[in-house]
C-alpha cells in the first residue's frame, strides 16, 4: 500500500508545511499573565521564656511609673489648691490688712498715699510721745518710729501734722524743739513743701540731724488750768474752784445733769459709753462748760452736739470699752469764747507710764440739795492709783486692761466720790474706784476724730 503524501486531497498544505516551526511572537503580541499563588502562614516565630519575662517587667514597671506619676500629679494639684485656698481666703498673705477685706502691701503702709479704700494703712503713723509731744513718724522701710528733724520745720508743717493726727483745720497750738538721738534715723523736711499735701509726702529719712534737733508740737493749748488753786489742800473731796479743771463739761439731757465730759479738742469730748449707748440722738443732748455750781447753766449757753460715737466693743455687762465721743456742732475753746475757763486737756501720748502708787485727781458733778431742789456741784479730790491685782481682789477679777484703779485719800479711808465703770457708787469702806484708762483708747480716739468729721 502506498503511502499518500498528502493529508488531504483538500488542503493545500503538505506535513512539512505542518511541521515547519512558526515565526516567534512579536512583544505586542505577548499578553501578560497574573498567577496568583496562596501561601501558607508561616508559623510565629519562637519566643524564649527569657525574653518574655523581660517584656513582663517591662510593662509592669511602665504601669507602676504611671500610677505614680498619676498620683504626684495629683498631690501637687492638692498642695495648689490648698495654697490657692488659703491665698483667697487670707488675702493679706502677700501684705497688711486694711480693715474691710483688703489689703495692701507691707511697703505702702505709711508712704503718704491713701491706698486702703478707707485710708486704713495712714491712720497710725503719726503719733505724739511723752510729756514732751516729741512728734514722731513711723517708717514702713525701717518698721520703726523716727522723730522729725527740726531743720526746715516751721508753722504750716505743724498745722499739716495735727490735722493728719486727727485734729480739725484750725486746731493748732506751737511746735518746738529738744535734743534727742535716734538710732532709727530721722525724717527731715522736703524742700518742696506743699502745706495743703499730707504731711508723710513732705518728709523722707535721713541718717542724720544737725545737733540732734527734733520737733515737739502741741495741737492744742492744753493741761492748763485758768486758775491753779483749785486743788484742795484738805483730805477728800472739796468744791472745785471756777477755772481750776477748765476742760470738765456737764452733758444733760432734758435740762438735767446726766454724766461728766472732758474736752480734748475745740470740737471733740470723751466720756462713758454707759451714759451714752442708750439716748436716741445727739439732738438730744446740750452741753455745758466752764461750769461749777449750779448758777453756771444760767450764765452759760448750751452747745449743740453733731455726733455721739460710741466704742463699738462697749459691753454693758462687764463694762469693758466704757469710752464715747461727743463732737460739737460749732468749736469750743478759750479763743472761741473768749473765756480762760474753758480749755482741753491733754491726751496722755505714747510712753506715758501710769502706776501705782502715782497720784492724780479726780472730778466729778456730786448732786447737791439747795432748798427743795436738787443741783450738781463740781467736786475734785485727789487719789492714788492702787495695782490691777489688788484692785481684782475686791472686784471678783472684772478688771481689764482698759480700766484703772484707784483709791481717794480721805481721813476716813473711803471713796466718797467718783463712779466705778459698772455704775456703782463708791461706799464701801477702803473698796477702790475704777475708771476707763484713756491712754489704752488713744489710736481708737485719734481714728474717730479723722474718720468722723
């Protein structure tokens, strides 16, 4: 059988052509193919039981730093806020108090400019010292009282100091001068003097004074008296001559004696708190000075009272703080009236010392019968100031320290005359009388007289 060399009689090729190769593809030609293959996880790699306990460590001492962290933080939060606290509620950490809940700080105390809302941090810093009136200023830089070099001083400076003290416009008696050191310095005039200016702007300190030349100033014509016989020369107590205690003052209510006054300024009095806390007004009242006897109301004229001041601390139980003011409508002294009969009496200044046994005097109104009727005649006697501590034993220990004792020289050993502080009257064999101690009231006295114009 013969082999056909064709495959088919109907195609055109032969088995060569079949088995001849092909040209190769072109680049165009080829077509990309993606082959996606999976494969398996591969397995963690191995941990060693070392290095895991170090990552534990690792995070419990991050944990641990944390909480500390944490816990710092908020102690510092509470430290702050109690510190804020006590900020807020203690505004006068950072400074002085002015009274009212403000405060300011320590180096504008006394520099001459008002900065408490009520002038506070100026009220004290001019004082008067000893029976001298050694004026005195105190200093905020050396927290200490300076006297005032008498170099450069002169009238219109005094007038400025006694109104910065408290007294009126008008009120001023003389400056002068003494010798004394200072071992805190000295205030020495400005050369730009401005009289109307408060008198702390004028000064400034000084390490030294020429000779040592300080200035004393009186405000007032004060201590002395028109007539000087008016002390009795017998024991106990004796009328009081017209003109011998010229700053006594009867203070009446209705026509009627109601209690003793003492003039201290043209314009102020002091008396007891207890004559005073319970009247209505001070149109009520009508004071007299100048007066002994019962005729003196007759040839004297009434004065008119513009404010009763009462210490705010008075206690009508214990009697403690038993201290008023009285300021007239109009002032009321020698110059005014013409008169030697009526003058103030000197406050006791800083450093005034007052102990047993010193002696002093005591006046007062002692009602008198004249007919059928019933009159006040002024009466002084001389006494002794006795200690607290004797004074407490015969009072249960109701003396304070705004009080002072005493006991009258009298043939019969008794205290015929003066008030306790609790309204007693003085009968009672050897018990000692006990008066309010002006001196322990003296800033007080000095603050309502600027404060209460």
């Amino acid at each position: 059988m013969s082999t056909n060399a064709r495959l088919d009689s109907s195609s055109p090729f032969t088995r060569e052509d079949a088995e001849r190769k092909l040209p190769p593809l072109s680049r165009s030609e080829v077509k990309p193919q993606y082959v996606h293959h999976l494969d398996s996880e591969p397995p963690p790699p191995e941990i060693s039981p070392s290095v895991a306990h170090r990552h534990k460590d690792v995070k419990q001492r991050c944990v641990k730093f944390t909480v500390a962290a944490v816990i710092c933080l908020l102690l510092l939060l509470l430290v702050a806020g109690i510190l804020l606290a006590y900020y807020l509620s203690s505004p006068c950490a950072r400074g002085l108090q002015c009274g009212d809940g403000s405060c300011v700080w320590e180096g504008q105390w006394c520099d001459g400019a008002r900065d408490c809302p009520a002038g506070q941090d100026e009220d004290h810093c001019v004082r008067l010292r000893g029976s001298s009136f050694l004026l005195q200023i105190y200093s905020a830089q050396t927290d200490a009282w300076s006297s005032v070099c008498s170099r450069g001083w002169t009238e219109p400076q005094g007038r400025a100091s006694c109104r910065t003290l408290g007294f009126s416009r008008g009120t001023y008696f003389k400056s002068g001068r003494q010798t004394s050191d200072s071992g805190d310095g000295f205030f020495t005039v400005r050369p730009d003097f401005n009289p109307d200016a408060f008198i702390l702007q004028q000064l400034e300190l000084s390490d030294s004074c020429p000779d040592n030349n300080v200035v004393t100033l009186r405000c007032t014509d004060c201590g002395s008296a028109a007539n000087s016989s008016g002390a009795p020369g017998a024991p106990g107590a004796q009328p009081a001559p017209l003109g011998s205690w010229p700053w006594q003052v009867s203070l009446q209510l209705s026509g009627s004696h109601r209690c003793g006054g003492a003039l201290i300024s043209p314009y102020w009095i002091v008396t007891a708190a207890h004559c005073v806390d319970r009247v209505s007004g001070p149109g009520d009242w009508a004071v007299y000075a100048g007066i002994v006897d019962p005729s003196g109301p007759l040839f004297n004229p009434a004065h008119s009272v513009s404010r009763v001041v009462a210490h705010e601390g008075f206690d009508r139980l214990t009697r403690r703080n038993d201290i008023a003011l009285m300021r007239l409508s109009k002032a009321l002294d020698s110059t005014a009236t013409g008169s030697g009969n009526i003058r103030p009496v000197c406050l006791p200044d800083v450093g005034l010392n007052f102990s047993a046994p010193q002696s002093g005097w005591i006046t007062r109104f002692v009602r008198s019968t004249i007919g059928d009727s019933a009159s006040q005649q002024l009466m002084a006697a001389q006494v002794s100031l006795i200690d607290a501590a004797e004074c407490n034993s015969s009072y249960d220990g109701r003396m304070s320290q705004d009080m002072l004792c005493a006991r009258e020289a009298t043939e019969a050993g008794t205290s015929a005359i003066g008030d306790h502080v609790w309204g007693e009257r003085c009968t009672e064999q050897k018990k000692p009388g006990v008066y309010g101690n002006v001196a322990y009231f003296l800033d007080w006295i000095y603050k309502q007289m600027k404060v209460k114009k």
